[in-house]
C-alpha cells in the first residue's frame, strides 16, 4: 500500500524480517534504530545523519503458537480504543486473548475520541456516543488510565513532532477506584522490571532452543527467509505456513505445468524434512494452493478476457 503512494524511506525503530522483506521488496529503504521526536527524526534523515539498515533487527515473530516467538514478550499491553460500538468490541475480544489466550498482563485501559469540551462553555460532548471507558476498565480488570478528549492543540503537536509538550487537564486521569492500583501498579513495575527484563531474555532463549530441536534446519530457514516472495511479500502468517509455502514454490521452479500439479503434501513435507504433527496440515494448504494457482493461471490462458474482467 505505502509503496503505491510513493514511500521511498521508512523510519522505525525496529524491523522485524517479514515487514523488512516486505518493504525491501518493493524498493523502500528501511532506516532502523530511529529515536526521539518525528520532526527531530525527518530533519536528521534530510541532513543524511541515517544510514539504511542492512538487515531486520528482530528476531521473527511466528504468531501465538506454532513456532511461538511473539508470546509474552513484554511486561503487559495497554488497551487503546474509542467509544464506537464496533472499536468496543474489537477492544473487548483482545481483552479476551490477552486474558485467555495469552495470560498476559492488562496494565490499564485508554478511552481516546472520549468527548469534546466546546470552546466557549466547556460543555462536554460526547460525539462517538456514550463513554465506555469504566465498562473496559472493569472488563480489563485493570485501571482507566485516560479519557483522551477530541483537542485540535493535541493533533497539532502530534503532526509537529511535539507530542511531549502537550499539557492539557482534560487529559487528567478520571477519579476512580482504579487509580490507586495503577500507582502501586507503576511503583511495583519500576521495581521489577529489570528483572523481568532478565527473565524475558532467558524465555527467548528457551523458545529458540525449543524452536531449534522441533523444527528442520530446513523448516526454519524458509521460515525466516522465504523464497520466490517478491510483491507477494504483503501476506503473513504462521511460520509453519510461510516455510511450507516457500518450499512448494521452490519445489515447482523450473518444472513443466503438469508437474507442478503433481506435488504433494508429502513433497513438501520430504522437502522440509518433517513438521510437527500440529503444523502437517500446512505443507497440504502450500500444495493445495499452488494448484489453484495453476489451474487460475491455465484458465486465464484459454479465456485471457477473464484476467481483465477480473481486475474490475
């Protein structure tokens, strides 16, 4: 998408190896490391302070499960929605994963687009319907840290760089029960963090080690390097999924059209050198798919007007 809009260069701070792919792709130079304010940060890079970043500077996430990286790698979430019914519930379903699914952590909840003060009277307007900041809270069991009021000087300093300076008492913290845990809350994380820092550090090892003794050499190499991606590059998934389906395209390069229908689940996974009984199914979607891809690719050769009713 950014590349159809003419994005040359991407500041961020860190690059994970799907997105840093993914952009590289499509010819976008990718700066990493950048800290500090936006306007600080376009101004260094016009003075040519940053140089592109050769490679991704994390390690890959493979999702919740599977091969497990982005589990559990901080010391809680924060979460962010407005008071529209459907950005409610997107809210409360990650409430679930975080609490259910993935046992971590609600540090505290943020209302943003709260309400609007009027000018002249200060009037409180609530112009995406009532708040649902406390209902989250409670939800989240964690605090309301914010209402964030719809303010033009808040978006000004946000396009200038500035956000830091933004001070203002209608972002005040509500006067909750809440508020009380949140402070221990902040006072016990300053203590602990660095410890948790340490033990997040040896988790990641364990996954990797545990990653290693599961997965092909094979497996994990197609994983976080897959082939044959090019403008495809934009989708994502397990990495299971991404190994497979990087092996299937290998397997079918530089055979005839017949014999790409010819490759199996098996193929792949002999290819792979064997997945983990929960992730076989990946290998049987990789071959599947490509043999969709063929049968699309022979019927747009008999019937080419089905290419170009197809873009419309």
């Amino acid at each position: 998408m950014i590349a159809n809009k003419g994005v040359e260069v991407v500041l961020t701070g860190n690059t994970g190896p799907n997105a840093f792919q993914t952009l590289s792709a499509a010819g976008i130079q990718v700066i990493s490391g950048v800290t500090g304010r936006i306007r600080d940060a376009i101004e260094a890079y016009k003075r040519g302070q940053f140089q592109a970043s050769p490679q991704p500077t994390v390690n890959a996430h493979f999702g919740i499960g599977g091969m497990g990286m982005g589990r559990g790698m901080g010391i809680g979430v924060v979460i962010v929605f407005s008071p529209q019914e459907l950005a409610a519930m997107v809210a409360r379903k990650a409430v679930k994963m975080a609490q259910e699914a993935m046992h971590i952590p609600i540090l505290g909840v943020v209302e943003n687009m709260s309400y609007f003060l009027l000018p002249d009277t200060g009037k409180r307007i609530e112009l995406f319907g009532r708040s649902k900041g406390e209902e989250m809270a409670k939800a989240a069991e964690a605090p309301l840290l914010a209402q964030i009021p719809i303010d033009p000087e808040l978006a000004r300093l946000c396009d200038e760089g500035d956000i830091e300076h933004y001070d203002s008492e209608v972002t005040a913290l509500p006067k909750l029960s809440y508020r009380p845990y949140w402070l221990r809350r902040s006072e016990e994380v300053c203590k602990w963090r660095n410890q948790m820092a340490w033990e997040f550090d040896k988790l990641e090892e364990e996954i990797m080690a545990d990653m290693w003794s599961a997965y092909t050499k094979a497996a994990i190499d197609h994983a976080m390097n897959p082939r044959n991606v090019g403008s495809m590059a934009d989708t994502d998934g397990f990495g299971t999924s991404i190994a497979a389906g990087s092996m299937v395209t290998e397997l079918a390069r530089g055979k005839a059209v017949i014999e790409g229908l010819r490759i199996t689940q098996q193929d792949v996974l002999d290819a792979l050198g064997g997945l983990p009984e929960e992730s076989v199914h990946c290998a049987l979607l990789a071959a599947s798919t490509l043999k969709e891809a063929i049968r699309d690719y022979m019927a747009f050769e008999k019937e080419p007007w089905k290419r170009a009713y197809q873009r419309h």
